[in-house]
C-alpha cells in the first residue's frame, strides 16, 4: 500500500516518529532508528526504537495497516501501533530474522497474524 507507506516515510523524515521533543528523559532515536508506541486498549503502552527499513517489511506494514485503520493517517505524536506488546516483540523478532538473512537472498512469506484483524 503506497499511501501509507510514503505517509509514514514522510513523518520519520520530518521527525514525527521520534520521541517526546524538550523531553530530557526520552532522547530522540539515533539517525536511521524511529521511535514507536505499542499497546492495545487496555495496556500501558510502551516505547520501542527500531530500524527505518522496519517501514520495507511486509508484517510492519500490515501494523501500519492496522494503525491507520484505528487512528488514521492524521494522527498526532509519536506512530502508535494497536498491537499487544508481547505480540509486537514476536513481529519484531520474525523482522529481525529476515533482516539478518536477507543477505542469504531467503525470501519468506509469514502467516502471522496475532496482532491484526481478521
């Protein structure tokens, strides 16, 4: 999905997916990092830093997904993923994985589907 890919694109560039701005406790991420908050309705969302090139993954974009759907493209602050935390961690293990075997030329289809809906 373009639209969302190049909106989410274009807030990391701008600085939208970093953390609090004038906020001593929560540095910004490093340059090519972005700061997301992760947490469905009823749990204390929490802050990960990932990797920019997280936005190139399929399973992260079905979160984005997932995001624009609950919150739509003009929601305000840091990207917010609508997803338990422990399940994102799986996603973000999976994401990881390719990542490190992307060298290998390995190409994966994953049928993952814990923080979505059906």
């Amino acid at each position: 999905m373009p639209g969302i890919h190049m909106q989410m694109l274009h807030r990391v560039a701008i600085g939208g997916g970093g953390g609090r701005r004038g906020c001593a406790a929560v540095p910004p991420p490093p340059r090519g990092w972005m700061a997301v908050r992760v947490g469905s309705q009823g749990e204390e969302q929490q802050r990960f830093v990932v990797p920019v090139g997280y936005l190139n993954h399929p399973l992260f974009l079905a979160l984005l997904r997932a995001a624009e759907e609950e919150y739509g493209f003009h929601h305000s602050g840091a990207i917010t993923l609508p997803c338990h935390v422990e399940h994102f961690r799986q996603v973000q293990g999976i994401i990881d994985r390719d990542t490190s075997t992307s060298a290998d030329h390995r190409h994966h289809h994953h049928h993952f589907h814990l923080c979505f809906r059906a």
